[in-house]
C-alpha cells in the first residue's frame, strides 16, 4: 500500500491482501495466461485485490520461476483499454506516471492536461519518486524533455513545480499571508497586465497550509476568489495549470473528483483520464474522491462508472473503485463537512457579476439609425451592418435608436426589421431591440399563449429575477396586454404550481442579509418531513424559498446540510415531483450560482439532436448586459468547452454572426 503520514488515516480503496503468496499469485497468473485465449476474470480477479507493493513482489517471482516478464505476458495476452488498466497496475506509483507523463510529450502534439493533472497533484516526495522514475525507465532528463515539448508561462510553472520544493505544511506566517495576498493582487488585478512571475512564485512554492489562508484572505480583501483573478488575468494552457494548482490546494479529492466526473459525463467516455485516475488514486484517496463526488455530482462514482463503461474493463475498475455508496444524494459526515464549508466560501464570496454587452463608446445614434436604414433600403438587405450595430450597442443606446429612427425617417424601426429580417435571426435581433421588462414580459406572454404551456419558460423568468427586475416585468406585462400578469399567470396554471409563480411574481422577497437564527428555524422548518403530508412540505418550501432573501436562503441551505447530512436540492428531487419540483430546483440553483443555472440551461439547449432555440435566444438576450461573462466562465468551467465553441458548433449563417456577437468573445 502507499505510505501514511504519521497518524493519517489509510483513505485508499485497496488494500493489502491477507496471507498473501507471491509465488501463487505468480502461478495462478501464468496458468490464466496459459494455453489458448486467456482466463481474463482470473487476471483482474487477483490484480485488483493485491496491492501495489503485492503486486511487485508478484512480478519477482513470476520472473524468477518463468524466467518471463509479467508485464511483457500481459500486454501480449490482453488488449485496449483493459490491457492499459492492468498494465498500469502492474507499475510502482512513481513509473505509472513517468509512462503518462512520457505519452502526453511523445510523437506529434502535448497531451497538456495530463501533465496538468499529474504535476499539480503530486506532494514534493511524489515528484521526486517520479522524477528518479522517468531518468531510470527512459535514460532522459524529465526537465529537460518538458522544456522541448512546452513553452512560456506555462513551461516555467511546471518546471518549478517538477522540483518538488513546495514548503511543508507546518510553514505558515501570518505576515507572509498578508504580504502574499497583496503581491497577487498588484500582480493582477491592480497591474495593467499581469506579473506572471508572481503568481508562479507563490502558487509554486508556498506550503498549502499557507496558500488556504492567503485564498481566504485573498477573497475578504478583494471580494473575489483567487480563481476569478486567475481567470481573469490569465490564459491557455497556463490559466488552466494555475487553476488546477488552486484546486488541489483547496482539496486535491476534490480536484479528481470532478476530472473523474468530466471524463464520463456526455457523450464518449475519456478513458485514458479515467484509468490514470483510478489507477493511480487506489491507494492514496480513493474514499475521500467517492464522498466529493456523491456530495457534488448526487451519484456514487461506483453507478456512474457502471452506467459508461463494460465488459472486463468495466469490473475492474469498479473493484478499484472499492464499493457503491448508497442513498445517493446523503452526504458522508466528513463530506457533509466539506459542504457546509462551500456554503461559508460562498456566504463571503462578492462575484462581480459582468455582461457581455456595453455601451459602445462615442455613441452616435443618429449615424447608427441613418446606416441601419441604409441596410434595409432598396433590394436586398444587408444583415451584416444590422448585426453589428444591434449587437455592440446598449439597450438603453438601442432606445435611443429607435427614437432617432422614427424622429427621421417617420418609420417604426421594429416594423422596418421584421419585415427585412426573419426565422431565427429576427427573434434574436428584435428581442435586443426591446427594453428587457418588456421582452420578459412577452416571453411570458407567447409560454401562456395559444395549446399548452411553457412551464419551463415561466419557471426560468419567474425564478430568477431580482425585486426590481420582476415589479418591472409586471408593469410591462400590463402596459403591453391590458392584464395583470397575476391574473394570466391564474388563468393558465393552477395549484401548488400557480401559488408558487403568483407568489414570485409579486416581487417581494426579502431584500435583507442573513439572520443565522432565523436561518436554522427555517432549515429545521423544511427539514421536518411529516410522512405522507407532501401537500404542507410544499407550503412550507414555498414560504421560505419564495420570500426569503438569496444570503439568508445560502445560510438556510447550509445549516440544512448541518442537520440532516442532505443537499436541500436532493430532498425537493426526492420529495416533490412535476411542475413544483421545477420551480423550487430553479430557485434552488439559482440562489446556489445563478450565472451556473443559466450556463446548464444554455448546455442543455445545444446539447444533443436538435437546438433549442427559443431557450438560447432568450437566455443570450436576457443576460447579455447582466451577467454573460459570468455564465461564460461557469460554462467553460464545467463542460470544458467554450460557450462560443458550442454556439458556433450547434447554430449557423446570421444567427450564428448575432449570437457570437453577443456572446463577446472567445473564452
């Protein structure tokens, strides 16, 4: 088994096996391997249940009493990706990731996640295991071959990180803290571009101890946290490297939990992260990796590997994985620890919330209407010049177009587009052309309009907007049909389901902070589950999740975990169902990260046959000038491709130009 610190407690999902025997295990082996085909069951069956340091003494005698190498005989008796499983378990530690790390800079291109993963991941003794490891299976200097296969910022992080000097644990000044904290910001965020070699230094060498009480201080200091400033002041391979060094600070499980998650969700499966992961964390943190993961994801690692991959490959590492955990949804308590943890983060946390779209600088809106009449005059229609300028123009800059349009040419702009421009492209372009209380308004009035309703429309609106935002909606909503949307909202919906929109739509949740007392009455209030009674928990999520202001709702949903070891998210799942499991999902996730609730609902509109593009158009439209940068890095973030990426693979021709437009650019 790996070596414990001193008193640490063996967190690894493989174990020594008891009365072990090398030269029977060697044996059996052979005897799987002998002969026509191999008894391939026998092989995992004895591989995944020997430790490392078994399984090199089981190496030894399989030499020694056949003269053969083991590794040799089951490379050739085994083959694709259970080969490379077993095969990789055959290795010491230190040599499975010398193999990795001299595949990812071998023959044409780098395979620069893996050397992310690998050296911001590793403790100092690892890294040193590692580089005697390389030097004697490949008689080549590690360093040396990073500096030839990378470059700049991101090749001097990775050599400093190769010396393996980061300071122990135990290092920690309170002076330094302070002193750390300031050189990052005036490095960043307070520098017209940014002083990489600051960020290097201190994120390269400082203990980690040290570096959670710099990030901590860093966020109370500048109202952001360190990932932010990274995000914001770094870029390519070197932004992703600083940021995965951040994670493995905070939680290095935490860190292969989601990599273990991004490698099987969608479509494909990345089996060369899946196996190095699972290979090379058996031993170390397997235990802690399956708790972040139930906690984060809401399913035990053990279902999700079953789910996507098959066959022997499939066995085998489900034995790594060491055990299903059940009741997926329930936190372990050391998990349920580190939740309530995320939410104190996230009390403190001040995101500065960033749209995409500005107000263009030396405005001129009576150049702007004279050139967009231009573009709709005579034959033909010239769509370029129409996107450009509705496109990078405010929308109050966009009223004041109109206004000049009609102050010229006596025209109504809005008439001359939609009959100049149409399908998509007319949807995107005329909803930036209204006042955004007015185009929610109207959404809300084509999800009621007409057979059935838009209930996902009305949820996504509703649930998410600010007081102001809703009392304005309301007015619109009132101006522009002659009905108060209360009154449509009663006519096209009913129970639960109608109280809970009619009670957002008054626009009057609280708009005060946290009050921790009232907070835990509340948790205690939701977390009292009555059985059989589903119609009060309904009334009495309503009249929390509904009124409450979102602080004290992140204080509700933190002292919730405390008691019951539950994300609220996974009781409302599990308890609710229908329309009012939606709504209270939607507040849920929006109260939790409102820029990620709207990056999954953008995903979810390109994802698979098909697009869905009213969602897209009205979440592009309707965040633009609030928080679509914001959304673009949770986007990112948790899909691993750009929300520009995914607009240009999914979309095309006019409205593929206006949404990139909107989108603001390349991330």
């Amino acid at each position: 088994m790996a070596k414990q610190a001193q008193g640490a407690k063996y967190r690894g999902s493989i174990h020594d096996f008891p009365d072990f025997d090398p030269g029977q295990d060697a044996e059996a082996l052979y005897t799987a391997m002998k002969g026509f085909g191999s008894d391939k069951e026998a092989i995992l069956e004895l591989i995944t249940s020997r430790s490392n340091r078994q399984r090199q003494e089981i190496c030894q005698s399989y030499k020694s009493l056949y003269g053969k190498d083991l590794i040799a005989d089951l490379k050739y008796e085994l083959t694709g990706k259970f080969e490379r499983l077993i095969v990789g378990l055959m290795r010491p530690l230190a040599y499975c990731d010398a193999k990795e790390i001299k595949d990812a800079i071998s023959g044409i291109g780098t395979d620069e996640k893996c050397l992310i993963e690998i050296l911001a991941s590793r403790t100092n003794e690892q890294i040193h295991q590692l580089v005697a490891a390389y030097k004697d299976a490949y008689e080549r200097d590690l360093e040396a071959d990073i500096i030839g296969d990378t470059s700049g910022h991101f090749q001097k992080m990775l050599v400093v990180l190769l010396q393996g000097t980061r300071e122990a644990d135990d290092v920690v000044s309170e002076d330094l803290v302070q002193q750390d904290v300031q050189d990052l910001y005036e490095a960043g965020e307070l520098k017209w571009g940014t002083d990489e070699a600051q960020f290097i230094y201190i994120l390269g060498n400082r203990s980690k101890q040290h570096l959670r009480l710099v990030f901590d201080e860093y966020l109370k200091t500048t109202g952001k946290p360190i990932e932010a400033s990274i995000r914001g002041e770094l870029s390519g391979d070197f932004e992703k490297l600083m940021l995965a060094v951040v994670k493995c600070i905070r939680s290095t499980p935490e860190y292969f939990a989601e990599r273990l998650f991004k490698a099987m969700k969608g479509l494909g499966t990345r089996d060369n992260t899946l196996i190095r992961i699972m290979v090379t964390r058996s031993e170390l943190d397997m235990l802690d990796i399956r708790e972040i993961f139930r906690t984060k994801y809401e399913k035990s690692l053990y279902s999700m590997i079953k789910n996507d991959t098959s066959g022997d490959y499939k066995k085998a590492l489900l034995k790594l994985c060491g055990g299903d955990d059940d009741a997926a949804g329930q936190f372990f308590p050391e998990a349920a620890q580190v939740a309530y943890q995320m939410w104190e983060l996230s009390a403190v946390a001040r995101v500065e919330l960033k749209g995409t779209v500005r107000p263009v600088d030396n405005f001129n809106p009576d150049a702007d209407a004279k050139a967009l009449r231009k573009a709709m005059k005579g034959l033909g229609t010239d769509e370029d010049t129409i996107i450009d300028i509705i496109t990078h123009r405010s929308n109050a800059q966009r009223q004041q177009i109109r206004q000049t349009f009609k102050s010229h040419f006596g025209r109504d702009l809005m008439a001359d587009l939609k009959s100049e421009i149409s399908g998509d492209l007319a949807r995107l372009i005329l909803g930036l052309m209204m006042p955004p209380a007015h185009y929610d308004a109207k959404q809300l009035k084509k999800a009621m309009e007409g057979a059935g309703t838009d209930e996902k429309a009305l949820i996504e609106i509703l649930a998410t907007r600010t007081n102001a935002e809703i009392r304005a909606i309301c007015e619109a909503y009132k101006e522009d049909y002659h009905k108060s949307l209360e009154d449509a909202l009663s006519s096209d919906t009913s129970g639960h389901f109608k109280r809970i929109l009619i009670s957002l739509a008054t626009g009057n949740r609280e708009e005060a902070g946290e009050d921790r007392d009232q907070a835990r009455e509340d948790a205690q209030e939701i977390a009292d589950r009555p059985s059989g009674d589903k119609t009060s928990l309904e009334t009495r999520f309503m009249t929390i999740l509904c009124t409450r202001s979102y602080p004290h709702l992140r204080r509700v949903f933190q002292e919730f975990v405390k008691m019951t070891n539950y994300d609220v998210e996974h009781i409302i799942k599990k308890e609710m169902s229908g329309d009012v499991r939606d709504v209270f999902v939607a507040i849920v996730q929006s109260v939790k990260n409102k820029p990620l609730f709207f990056a999954d609902k953008l995903y979810k509109s390109m994802k698979g046959a098909g697009t869905d593009e009213k969602t897209l158009t009205r979440i592009m439209i309707s965040r633009s000038e609030i928080d679509l940068l914001n959304i673009r890095r949770e986007f990112i973030e948790k899909y691993d491709k750009s929300l520009h990426q995914a607009i240009e693979g999914d979309t095309s021709g006019d409205f593929l130009k206006a949404l990139l437009a909107v989108c603001g650019g390349e991330d």
